[in-house]
C-alpha cells in the first residue's frame, strides 16, 4: 500500500502597499518656497541698486510721492522735514528743474516772474526776495549763525510762516514774562531787515507750552501768548517795520501745540510772523 505525500502548509499572503508620489521625493512644494526666495531676494538688491543710483534729493522726492499727506504736513509744522520740527529748513535748496528758477519744493517759479495780482506773480516774487534776505542775513555773523537753528520758515496757503521756537539752550523770552531776551532781539532785527523793505501784511501769533502759572501769580497762558505776541509787534515796529503793516496779532496759550505728545517741551514756546501773500 503506497504511502500518502504529506500535506504542505499554505503559503502565507503578502501584501505590498505602493504609494505614489507625485513630482519627486518631496512634493511640489518647495520649489513654490524657493521661487518666493529667489523673487525677495531680486527685490532686495534691486533695491540696493535704487539706493546706490540715487542722489539724497532723488530718494526724498520717492518718498514724498508716496506720502499723499506732505503738505497737509508741512503747512501744520513749524520746522524742517530732515531736522527737529519737520518742514523745510530755512537754508535748504531746492532740486530746481531749469536753470534760474527758485521757489519750495511745493512750489516752483521762475526767478524772473512778474505776473499781476490775478496771477500772483509779483506777491510770491516779494515774499521770495523776502526769504532770501532774511537767509543771507542770518549767515552775515557768528552770532545769527549760531541763532538760526531755532529760525524755521514754512510756505503756507496764507503766505510764509517764520517761527522762531525755543529750545532747552534758547529762549525768546525771560521765563514768565513778556521781556524779550538778547538772543531774541538779534534775530528780530534780522527779520525786520528781510521783511521790512517790501510790503505785505503781517500776522504774529503767540505760543506757549502748558505749564501752568503757580498759585497766587496772576495771569494765565492766554494772556502770556497774547502779551508776547504784542511785544513782538513793538519791536519790529522800533526796528523799522511800519505799524500799518500788521494785520492781526493773536494769542493761543497751548492750544496748538508744536509736540503734542509732550505738553511741556518747551520748543511749543515760540512766535510765529506770517509774511501773506
């Protein structure tokens, strides 16, 4: 009787699990992060070479062009745009755009420009002879040099605002008083010079900062500003300007404050003389 075969034992079931990825070992995704890379760093040295290509004047006239509120800016400010206050400096040129020309950088003319009152030539041809003169004045001395730095000269809708502003080493008056200092009576002089020779109204505004007056001293901030102001108004009629010259003389205590975000600071101590147009 033959013998059976014996029975093999079953083979066992293997599964393989395939997994299908797509664009490589690991995805798409970094070449989307590498071209964001590469795409910044174009723009970073293109930049560089914009920096690089400029002049001082051509970077400030980019920034100004994407700063649609400049003006509103400058007309509200009492100071240079590079310096401490933010406006123009009195000694700053302008990037002209012909030869003979002179003006701000709001408003160009040509020097030689002798339109009529409807055209306002003549008026703006007065207020620049006036700013020019008032510039060449205060480099004549040491002294006026010294003194310009707090001399700022802002164009406004109304005319050209010369503020002279106090700082923790100048002060256009004795503390408290209406008294004008030595310093402040020399920079007086020098705008009575400039504006004195062609006509136009005058306006003086007075301000102060908000410290407030000790208790039992009579007098307050609104009258301080206003009596400043007045004492201005004098002493640029003793030093030859024509009394029938000023328009308007005004007094508003803290109220308009040049460093807002410090009532104190005493560069909100100043006098501001409108030359109009």
């Amino acid at each position: 009787m033959a013998s059976k075969k014996p029975k093999e034992a079953p083979k066992p079931i293997i599964v393989k699990k395939v997994t299908v990825v797509a664009g490589g070992h690991h995805g798409g995704a970094w070449k989307v992060a590498y071209a964001d890379f590469v795409t910044a760093m174009m723009a970073f040295f293109l930049l560089l070479w914009i920096v690089g290509a400029t002049t001082e004047k051509q970077r400030k006239g980019i920034a100004d062009y994407f700063s649609p509120t400049l003006v509103k800016t400058k007309q509200g400010s009492a100071g240079s745009g590079n310096g401490l206050l933010g406006g123009s400096s009195l000694t700053e040129k302008d990037n002209l755009p012909h030869a003979g020309g002179t003006g701000t950088k709001t408003i160009t003319v040509p020097r030689d420009t002798t339109g009529g009152n409807r055209e306002g030539g003549t008026k703006i041809k007065r207020v620049s002879r006036a700013k020019e003169a008032l510039s060449r004045k205060l480099q004549s001395t040491e002294a006026l040099r010294r003194l310009a730095k707090n001399l700022r000269m802002v164009d406004t809708t109304e005319g050209v605002r010369i503020d002279m502003v106090d700082d923790a080493d100048f002060s256009m008056f004795r503390l408290g008083t209406t008294i004008l200092t030595p310093q402040a009576l020399e920079l007086l002089t020098a705008i009575s010079e400039a504006v004195g020779p062609d006509g136009g109204a005058l306006t003086i505004r007075g301000h102060t900062d908000a410290i407030p007056y000790r208790d039992g001293v009579p007098g307050n901030n609104w009258s301080l500003s206003a009596g400043r102001a007045e004492a201005t108004r004098q002493q640029l009629i003793r030093d030859g300007v024509p009394a029938d010259r000023f328009k308007r003389i005004e007094g508003v205590a803290d109220q308009e404050l040049l460093i807002p975000q410090d009532p104190h600071d005493p560069r909100n101590r100043r006098i501001s003389i409108t030359l109009a147009n």
